[in-house]
C-alpha cells in the first residue's frame, strides 16, 4: 500500500485557481528561452470543466457539490465547503470503506459482499431463464396471444417478488461482522455508494462564481436562487455584508470557514483546518450597530475558553440603499462590494484576577 500523500503536497495551493507554472530558465540557452516562451503563452490557469453546483430547497437553499473529483478539488484547494456526514472534508465514503474492510479483522469482508451479490445475481438470472424456457414451450404448443399476455404478467409478477425476497433476506452467510443494513450501501457491482455531498456556504459559492471562475453558474442567476425575485434592500443587506467580509479575509490569504459552533461568522486559519486551529472568531456588525456590555462579555467568554482572539468586524455602506438596489438588479456586483468598508476591532475579555498592575 501506498503512502499517504504529504499535506504540504496534498494542499500546495490557497485557491482552486493555480498560478501558471513555468520551466527553469537557463539564460545561455536558446532552446531553453523558446521552450520557457512556448509555455509562457500557451499555458493557462482556468479550469477545463467547471466545477457543477446543485440547489435544493426553496426557502433555505442548499447549495451542493456531488462529484467525488470536485469535492476533493474544492477542500484541498482552498477548504471550501462541508461535507454533510463528516465534521468537514467530505471523508464519509473512505470511512465506510475502510470500516468494512477491516470488519472482519482480515480486509476481506468487501470481497465477500461482492462475491455474494453475484450469486443473487446468477439465481436471479436462472430463474428468469426458467421462465423464458416455459414461455417458449407454449409457443412450441401453439398457444393464443392472450395466454402468452397472461404468462408474461405472471413471470413478471413473480420476478418482482422474487426479487424483493432477495433484498429482504439479503444477508450474508456466516458473516456477523457486518451489519445487514450497511449491505445497502453496496452497488450490484460490489462497490460503495456515494451518500455524501459537499455542501458550499452562500458566500463560498459567491466567491466561486465572482470572484472565481470556478462553478457552472454565474453570480446573477446565483443571487436569484439565494435572494429571489424582487429583491429588497433589506433582503440584500445581510448577504453583501457577509460576502464583503469573507471576500475580505480571504483575499489577504487567510482561509475562512463557518464559525457557527463559536457563535460567531467565520473562524480564520492561517493555512487551514487539517494543518492547524483557527486563530481568530470573526463576528460581523453594521457600522452602526450598538450592543450591551454582556452581549460582547458572552461571546468573548466563549472565544477566550476556545484560546482564539475575537475580532469584532464593522461593515460600511459608503452608498445609499436605492444606488446599492439599481447596481443589485443591473448585475453590477463589482461596484456594490467596492462600496463597502470594513473596519476591525480585536476585543479581549478582562478579567480582574489576571489583569491586574
């Protein structure tokens, strides 16, 4: 068995958009100087296929990645999206796979699947052979269409049971190591479903879209699947300012990700969540907002036992909401996240016993 890729390797890059990489240039060589020119001017940096997106849901919308290779592209380039049944990269098929692989202590409780599916599928074969063989008997005696409807629908009725009675008593022989519904989790061909899916933020989706050419759907049809139609400022209002501030972090290279189990917006790595904890617990605040003493003293409680810093970030809108509303319908989104100004504000908990002189 192979090892196990290097992280340093594994996550080269910040971003699903590489940079260009050239060869070694070797000034006293002409042909290295055309080779370096060839692949200056002929390499690009885009994707080929775009990364597809699927919405589910109507009022919350679910903004989903299915495909294994783009899952994996997304988390190692970047750290984007969730995996809906794992903590956060989408592990939940190498799990199962290597959960019932080592269920019965040898590594070879897949193969067992395999082999018996196999053997359903060659009874089940045989048996609808034996049908085939007594439809061709009573043409063989000049039997009527009608009797051959009739015996078509019963062979069909009786495949159909035969069938499910082979779902339902589908265990394994001898094999107790394996549960008899992880058995559903296996193809015909003896391999492991995909259940799991990626599921990108709202502001990961639109940082793929307009900030990225990643995804397979432009930043106006995505804000009518998130917004709707008509919009309103107030509907706007709380998506830009989320957008603008992980728009902001991550174009300064940190990776921003949900920080919802902090009770605060984002949580900011200096790398990512494999390599290292999160520094920081992002909360973000209108420019005008105004909160108690406690509320701030409750949320810094929660980051300080966490050993992160709590930043307080303040959104400005530089324009008014009717200019912010035309540039929203025009598809203007360039102009409207360039109108906002964000400020920060490292808040630190005092505590009398270990602040004192």
């Amino acid at each position: 068995m192979g090892k196990r890729k290097p992280s340093s390797a594994r996550y080269k890059y910040p971003l699903p958009i590489h940079p260009i990489e050239l060869p070694p240039l070797i000034p006293h060589n002409p042909i290295s100087w055309v080779y370096w020119t060839y692949c200056y001017f002929s390499s690009v940096n885009g994707l080929t296929n775009k990364i597809h997106v699927e919405f589910f849901n109507d009022k919350y919308v679910h903004i989903v990645v299915k495909d294994d290779s783009q899952m994996n592209y997304l988390w190692e380039n970047g750290f984007f999206g969730t995996g809906q049944l794992s903590r956060s990269e989408p592990t939940w098929k190498n799990r199962t796979h290597n959960r019932l692989a080592d269920s019965d202590g040898h590594g070879n409780a897949l193969e067992k699947v395999t082999q018996h599916r196999r053997l359903l599928r060659l009874e089940f074969k045989k048996q609808r052979e034996k049908m085939e063989q007594e439809l061709l008997e009573l043409r063989r005696k000049g039997g009527t269409i009608e009797q051959e409807k009739e015996l078509l629908e019963q062979q069909r009725k009786s495949l159909r049971v035969y069938k499910s009675q082979q779902s339902s008593a589908e265990v394994l022989p001898h094999e107790e190591t394996i549960r008899d519904i992880d058995l559903l989790l296996f193809t015909d061909d003896g391999k492991i479903r995909q259940l799991e899916s990626l599921e990108l933020m709202p502001v990961e989706a639109m940082f793929l879209t307009f900030a990225l050419p990643v995804l397979d759907i432009t930043a106006k049809d995505l804000t009518r699947r998130l917004v709707g139609i008509p919009e309103k400022y107030e509907d706007i209002h709380q998506f830009i300012s989320q957008y603008v501030v992980y728009h902001h972090y991550r174009s300064h290279g940190w990776c921003a990700r949900s920080g919802v189990k902090f009770g605060c917006d984002y949580l900011l790595y200096q790398r990512g969540p494999p390599l290292e904890h999160a520094e920081f617990c992002v909360r973000i605040l209108n420019s005008n907002d105004i909160k108690d003493y406690n509320w701030y003293s409750s949320l810094a409680r929660v980051v300080a036992g966490a050993n992160k810093t709590y930043v307080l970030c303040y959104v400005e809108s530089l324009r008014s909401p009717e200019t912010i509303l035309r540039w929203w319908h025009q598809g203007n989104y360039k102009s409207i996240f360039s109108s906002y100004k964000v400020g920060e504000i490292t808040y630190k908990r005092w505590i009398p016993g270990k602040n004192r002189e």
